[in-house]
C-alpha cells in the first residue's frame, strides 16, 4: 500500500519533469509520455481502492520522513491512506488520464502542445498532494500548487489579453482564500504545537472551551479556525461572493475547463470540508453559514446560466450551482452526500465539457450556442454522450446524478426544512432549462454556421473514446456508490455524518431502486418535468407565448448578465482598486523604502564613508605605520591596567 501511494501521488510528476527536461521531443512522444505517467497512477489508484469497496480498506498513515522536531513542536511529512483518499485519487487520477488522452487531438499542432502536457500533469499531482496529506502544511503546499497549476493553465494561450486577465483574476481571488487557509493553519499549529490531522483531532475536545483575544472581544477559537479554513474553501469552489474567477477559467483550453471544474481545484474545498467533518461538527454556527452560501450559490447561480450564450460559460455557472449543492450538504452536515454528488458530478460534468470541446472543435471554436444547430446528424456520438451527461446533470430518475442530488434535496424534505427543500426543487427547474437550451440549440434546428463540409466526420478515436468511457460512469455509477458506498460505513472512520443519516435510510430509502421508485412520485420529479416541457416549447417549438414572456424580463436579464453586480465589482471595483493600492505600494513601499532607504540608501552610506576612509589610503609606508602605532597606543591605554 506504501509504494503504491508513492507511485499514484508521484507518478504525475515524474512525467512532467520528464517532459520538462527533454528536449526536441515528438508530439506523439510527448502525448506517450504524458498519458503513461498519469495512466499508471490511475490504474495504481484503481487496484487500491478494490479492498475498500469490497469491506477490507483499512486507515493507514505513512510517514516519509520528520521534517524537523524543536521541543514540543514536530512536523512529519507523509500521506493518510483511508476510504475517502483512495476514491477521491481514482476519481482525480481516472478522469485526468482521459482528458489526457482527449487532449491529442484537442491539442493538436499547438505550438505549445509539450508545455500543455507539463503543466497537466503537474496539475494532476498538485492535486493528488492534496487527496493525501495527512497535515495542514502539506495540504496547504498543494493547495498553492493547485492554484500555480490553475493560473498557467487558465492563462495558457497567454497572448491572448482576455487569457491574461482570466489566469490574474483567479489567482488574486484564490489568494484571498489562501489567507484565510493560512491564518486557520497557523491557529491550529499555535493552539496544538502540530499540524497533523490526527493530533488536530484529538484535541479538539479540549479546544472547545479555549478563546483568542480579537479586537478586544472573546472569540471561541474552533469556529474562528472553522471560518478561516472555509474561507480557503469558498475560494476554490466558488462558493458567493469568491466565485466570480470560475466563469473566466473558460479562457484556457476546454480540456482544462474538464479538468477544473470536473477532478482537480473546484472540488479541493469540498474535500476539505468533508476531511475537516469532525472540526465542523463542534462548529455549528459556521455550519450555518455554509448551508446559506451553498444555498444562494446553488440558487442564484443556476439562474445566471440561463441568460448566458457561451456554451462553456453555461456550463461554467452549472458547475458554480452544482458547487452549491454540495456546500448544502456539507453545511447540513451531510458530509458523505457532498462527496457523492462529488463523485458523480466529475464524471457528468467533464463529459459535458469534453462534449462542449468536439463541438467547438468542429464549429472552427465558435462558441456561440445561437450560432449552432442540427448537429446531431454530423456528430451522432457526441451528441448521445451529450445527452447521457445533460440527464444525469439535471438529475433524470436512474441517471447517476439522479441519485447524487436528490438525496441532498429530499434529506432537507425529510428534516422539515421546508424553504431550503423548496429552493432546490426550484433550482431543477432551473438547471433543466439551461441545459435543454445547450441541447436544442445546438443539436436541432438549424446550423448558422457555413462549415457544412467540415460536418461530414465527426472526430478522430483519441476525442471520441474519452467520451464514450465518461458516458457509462456519468449513466450508472450512481447505483454502485448508493449502494455500496454511502450507505454501506464505506467513509466510517473518514467522514463523520449527522446522526439522522441512519433512520434516514432505514425510514425513507432503503435502496436504490426503492428510492428510484418513490422519486417518480416525489416534487423533485414534477419540477424537472416541467422544466423539460418549458424548454421543449421555448426553445424546439420556440412558442411564440413564452417568448414574449421571456422577453419581458430584459431588465432582469441585465442584472443576471452582471451577475448580481458581481461582474461589475470583479471587472471594474476589484481591478481598479488592487491597481490603486498596487501604485500606493509601488510608491511608498516599493520606491521610498526599499529603493530609496534600503538599496540607494545603503549604497549612499557606503559610498560616502568609502570616500573618507579613502582619503587615509596614501600609498606611503609611514602612513599606515604611523596609524598602526596609533591604533596599538589606543587599545593599551583602553584594556592595560597601569
């Protein structure tokens, strides 16, 4: 299990560093080198998580090595090996290795084709270092990484000024996570001279009743900590008001798109969470807030997507939305319901984004869904991939988001919670309709676009293949995890959930198919019908009655386009502000004391004592041996005692 580990964590890398090293290699040598590197971790992470589906997994840590040990105070870096890491590195790992494998031909003569595959794969063990750490330095080493990776990739086709702005936007915000990450790692190593995970544990009990002196108030230090690690969070999965840099993302290549918003960044503050359940649980308050802001993103963010064109934009604001709902079970204390929509969401979700790349590949990267049509005939496997990856994203009965996200809705039904419970069902509605608008604009009616010749084939094997394997996952892997997985203690000892979980079950669900069944009948079910009967007469029959309905809300729509004024303090107040304070520093800091003080400063000191002892140095003999005998005469009468 310990060299194991080592090779899916590593893997990656060395595949980088290989690439990065060579020189003059072949794009098919590179692409071999890439996909190996990132197979083998896959296929390592696969075998691994074998004996924890079948009930033999174990928890395990490994320790590589101490790193230092200063009286009470110790840090050793190693890995955590439980039920939660091995499914979040297959899954990681799995769907890395077939956006690799998509990206031969996506990536094709690309002038930068060897520094895409250096910078994914290090993207995939960035993430992977996360998957495994069993310490908060270690986890906030790939954390960093993580957001390094995202920012070269994001800004890849760095020529391009929207690119540019994309990458900076995302690393700014992220850093604003960072900081809060950072202050709750260091509270942590404060209050229990360590920062590993166990240790952690065991002492929150004792740090229950301990606070920290803030502005002159009492504050209790586990819900601060709580606060400053979902900070780190929110960033990273987009979570309002520090979701704004996501939709932006879409300026790299679409197979990072998949990459981000499917396996790796996106879902490290979910994962976080979930490992962090025990500080949460002794956290309530802050639970509180985690449920209002999975909610709102959940919500509100759905509602964005509907307005927008860009057909990697609307499925940018699905994935914000999607996000949402995790962060609901999570502030629900549904932990393992988070990890599961997880699981299935990074199956459906990059198929949709690899679908949205075949597609813009063949549209000459024209990314305006208005501008498609009648593509189903051109692109028959796309499309019924497409589709497969648009039920199970709208959660169809059977499908593998199905099962994911209705168990967060119905669980709020089953507590009595009745506004959150009716604000999700809400919420299908709204994802029904911007993805049947992607369906049908695209896929019927009829193309805009002059490249019918070009619609002839569809795409070579290497594009084809990774949307056909993505297709049988993000269709039925949702009956193996219900079973199997989240009912079945596979997260004991990884994950604590909320006690009601049990009597959840064993009251309302029982099974797969006897929740299949009572969904038919359930509100859930009646929303996403409407919402498919309202997109069926809006935008295949384009009924003249909706429209001008639809048309009546122009000045609502300019709002949902300014996302809530999000867009306008993200794109004007942000920029202009971080420009300002930038120049204050540039000027005052930079310039006045480093420059002036510090630099110049120094240099001017020893220039002007250079030029006086200068003048001491004659070039005669008797000079410096009339100065020596001065020097002598000076320490005598000084240290002898006459």
């Amino acid at each position: 299990m310990y060299w194991m580990s080592l090779i899916i964590i590593f893997s990656p890398l060395v595949g980088s560093l290989i690439l990065l090293f060579s020189r003059e290699l072949t794009e098919r040598s590179s692409s071999i080198i890439a996909n190996l590197s990132i197979g083998i971790s896959a296929l390592t992470s696969l075998i691994l998580l074998v004996p924890f589906l079948i009930g033999d997994g174990f928890i395990k840590q490994y320790f590589l090595y101490t790193w230092y040990i200063t009286g009470d105070y110790h840090l050793q870096f190693g890995f955590l090996l439980d039920s939660l890491t091995v499914i979040m590195a297959f899954i990681v790992s799995f769907i890395s290795f077939f956006v690799h494998v998509y990206s031969i031909t996506y990536m094709n003569k690309d002038d930068s084709f060897k520094r895409f595959f250096i910078y994914t794969n290090f993207f995939t063990f960035s993430m992977l270092v996360i998957i495994f750490s069993n310490n908060f330095l270690q986890l906030f080493i790939g954390w960093e990484l993580v957001g390094l990776s995202s920012y070269l990739l994001i800004g890849f086709w760095h020529k391009k000024e929207s690119a540019v702005k994309a990458n900076l936007k995302a690393f700014v915000v992220n850093r604003v996570g960072d900081i809060g990450l950072l202050l709750g790692v260091l509270l942590i190593f404060i209050n229990t001279k360590s920062l590993n995970y166990d240790v952690f544990f065991d002492n929150l009990i004792l740090l229950t009743d301990q606070n920290i002196l803030l502005l002159g108030n009492e504050i209790a230090i586990l819900p601060l900590i709580a606060i400053l690690l979902f900070i780190g969070a929110a960033a990273k999965s987009a979570q309002i008001p520090l979701h704004f840099w996501l939709p932006d993302s879409m300026e790299g290549p679409t197979p990072i798109s998949a990459l981000i918003h499917a396996a790796t960044m996106v879902t490290a503050g979910i994962f976080m969470v979930a490992r962090l359940s025990p500080l949460y649980d002794l956290s309530l308050y802050v639970l509180d807030i985690i449920l209002l802001l999975g909610l709102s993103t959940a919500f509100f963010m759905g509602i964005v997507a509907l307005v927008q064109d860009d057909i990697k934009r609307i499925i940018a604001y699905s994935t914000i939305s999607q996000l949402g709902y995790m962060t609901v079970a999570l502030g629900a204390s549904y932990y393992s319901f988070a990890i599961f929509h997880l699981l299935t969401h990074a199956f459906f979700k990059a198929l949709l984004f690899l679908c949205a790349g075949s597609i813009i590949l063949k549209c000459h990267h024209e990314q305006n869904i208005n501008k498609m049509g009648g593509l189903r005939t051109s692109m028959p496997i796309t499309f019924i991939t497409f589709t497969i990856a648009g039920l199970s994203l709208i959660g169809f009965p059977g499908m593998s988001g199905f099962f994911s996200k209705d168990l967060i809705i119905d669980i709020f039904k089953y507590n009595n919670n009745v506004l959150i419970y009716y604000m999700l069902v809400i919420s299908i509605i709204v994802t029904t309709l911007y993805t049947a608008k992607i369906f049908f604009k695209v896929f019927f009616g009829t193309n805009q676009l002059e490249i019918k010749k070009d619609l002839k084939q569809e795409h070579n094997n290497t594009l084809l293949i990774p949307l056909i394997v993505l297709a049988i996952p993000s269709a039925i892997i949702g009956w193996t995890i219900f079973d199997t997985v989240i009912f079945n203690n596979f997260f004991k000892g990884s994950i604590t959930d909320a006690d009601t979980i049990n009597t959840f079950y064993q009251a309302y669900i029982i099974h797969s198919r006897s929740f299949l069944v009572h969904s038919l009948t359930s509100l859930s079910f009646l929303a996403l019908l409407l919402g498919l009967i309202i997109s069926y007469m809006l935008y295949f029959k384009k009924n003249i009655i909706l429209a001008n309905i639809f048309s009546k809300f122009k000045t609502f729509e300019k709002i949902l386009l300014g996302e809530y004024g999000f867009s306008n303090l993200s794109n004007s107040f942000v920029p202009k502000n971080i420009k300002k304070i930038s120049h204050l520093l540039w000027q005052k800091f930079d310039i006045s004391i480093i420059d002036n003080i510090f630099i110049n400063g120094s240099a001017n000191i020893i220039s002007v004592i250079s030029s006086k002892i200068r003048l001491f140095q004659t070039g005669y003999i008797y000079h410096y041996a009339f100065t020596m005998i001065i020097g002598l005469l000076f320490f005598l009468i000084i240290f002898y005692d006459f």
